[in-house]
C-alpha cells in the first residue's frame, strides 16, 4: 500500500505542472492573437467576419477563456500572413518579438 500511495503523491505535482505549463501557453497564445490583431490595426469584429468567426470567439482566445483550434490558428496565420508558430512566439525556446513582412508591412511589435 505505501508504494501505491507514494506513486499517487509523486503523480499529482506533475500532472498540476503540466496544467500549469498548458495554461501558460494558452496565455502566450491569446497575447500574440491580440497583439497581431493590434499590430494590423483590426477590431476584434475585423478578425472575427475575416475569417468567419464571431466577436466573441475573438474575445475568449485573447482573454486565454478558449484557446482556438488549430483550423483557427490557420486562418489566424493567413490573415496576417505568418507561421502558426509565430502564435508561440514568447514561449519557451521562442523570440519575443512579432515581425511582420510582407504586404507593404515591415515592422516589429513587441
């Protein structure tokens, strides 16, 4: 029985890091959305009819309440003409800052 109980207290740490360590990617993610959205000058009701979602799911990814799936970070990614990893960019083992090419654009936000 000490084993079992032991391998259940050495499990709980590591299952709250792992919701911690997924939460604050989450939190990174819903930055970056708002952060290209603001960069580009966008409302969120210019994101949300660009790529046919609404104003609310807008809202809750850049709060971090929902984070979008990957067929949103895709049209997320060709709306501002970026990599879905661009969306990471802050994360552990990523750069900070946004640069933004292309379009008559260059510039970096931060």
């Amino acid at each position: 029985m000490e084993n079992a109980e032991l391998s259940d207290k050495q499990s709980k740490p590591k299952v709250k890091k792992e919701e911690e360590e997924e939460q604050a990617l989450q939190d990174i993610v819903a930055r970056n959305i708002k952060r290209y959205r603001k960069a580009f000058n966008y409302s969120q009701q210019d994101v949300a009819h660009a790529i046919g979602t609404s104003i609310s799911a807008v809202q809750k990814w850049e709060q971090g309440v929902h984070k979008p799936s990957l067929d949103w970070l895709l049209a997320l990614s060709k709306l501002y003409d970026v990599s879905i990893e661009a969306f990471l960019e802050g994360a552990p083992g990523m750069d900070n800052p946004i640069k933004i090419k292309g379009k008559g654009r260059s510039k970096t936000v931060r």
